[in-house]
C-alpha cells in the first residue's frame, strides 16, 4: 500500500500499484476484478483513499501485492490487522503462494506465525543476525533470551531496592 496517493479512488490506486509493480496496463486491468474481490472493500473501492481506514488501506495492498504475480514478496506485519477472516483469507493466500515456489520474507514481532509459514528464521537486533536456523530453534531462542533479560531486570530492582533500604 505504499504509495497509494490518497486522492484518487481505491479503483485507480489498485491498477496504478500493480502497474508500478510490473504489469501491463492492460493486465493490471484483468487482474482488476480479483484484487477487488479479495480486498471485500465492496462500494469503497470507488471512493477516494483519504476515506479509508489504516485496515481497508492495508486490505486494498495486500490483494494488490498478492495478484501481481510476484517471485520475492517482503511481508511485514501482514497479519496484524484486519479481522480474523480477512486474516485468515492473507494466510490461506500465502499458503497458496509458497505451494507455487513464491519467496516469502516474513517480517513480524508474531512468535506463533513464524513455524507455520517459514522454513527458516533469522533474529536481527539493531540490524545485525544474532540467530538463524529453524523457526522453532530462533522462536526458542529469542524467548528464553527474552526470559533471561526479564530475570535479570527483575534482580537488578531487588538490589537496587536492597541497596535503597540499607541506605536508610
């Protein structure tokens, strides 16, 4: 959805985008129909972008991405908005896409989402690989470091509390 120019209407960003993103005019056009229909934006898909939700915003470029045909798809955070059918919609696609060798990149903070659509997981912190392997082996790994920092900050306060007490 980036790049969606908020004063034309849902309609024309959709063929613009997939134009933008590799078809011909003449196929954004016959692809039309699906990216609607996937979108469920209905009678808003003629109205300007200035009157769409963040959601219906995502909606309108998610089906747009999807339908392009794409052989590398960056999807960040896809799956933390819209309803629970929608969402559910965005992962039988993605599913569908991985079955026909698309290359996903999953970017998300979703723990759970991680070992149903990837094959590989890599942990960045300000920017740097610090784990990669499996999805189960880099979500256990981050979670015990998370369980780690946790207990640490939690000692920290205790002795920072002691440390107050014996200074009264």
């Amino acid at each position: 959805g980036s790049g969606f120019h908020p004063q034309i209407t849902g309609r024309e960003n959709a063929i613009l985008n997939a134009v933008l993103l590799g078809l011909t005019l003449s196929e954004a056009r016959d692809v039309l129909p699906e990216i609607i229909a996937f979108s469920d934006l209905g009678g808003f898909i003629d109205q300007p972008m200035r009157t769409y939700s963040s959601g219906m915003f995502f909606r309108l470029g998610f089906a747009v991405a999807v339908h392009v045909q794409p052989e590398v798809l960056l999807i960040d955070e896809v799956l933390a908005v819209g309803d629970a059918r929608f969402q559910q919609k965005c992962m039988d696609h993605i599913h569908g896409l991985r079955r026909r060798g698309v290359t996903l990149v999953l970017v998300t903070h979703d723990m759970l989402s991680m070992p149903k659509f990837c094959d590989r997981g890599i942990l960045l912190e300000s920017g740097k690989i610090t784990d990669e392997g499996t999805p189960e082996q880099v979500v256990h790994n981050y979670l015990s470091r998370v369980e780690r920092l946790l207990a640490l900050r939690v000692d920290e306060q205790q002795e920072l509390k002691a440390r107050q007490v014996a200074a009264r």
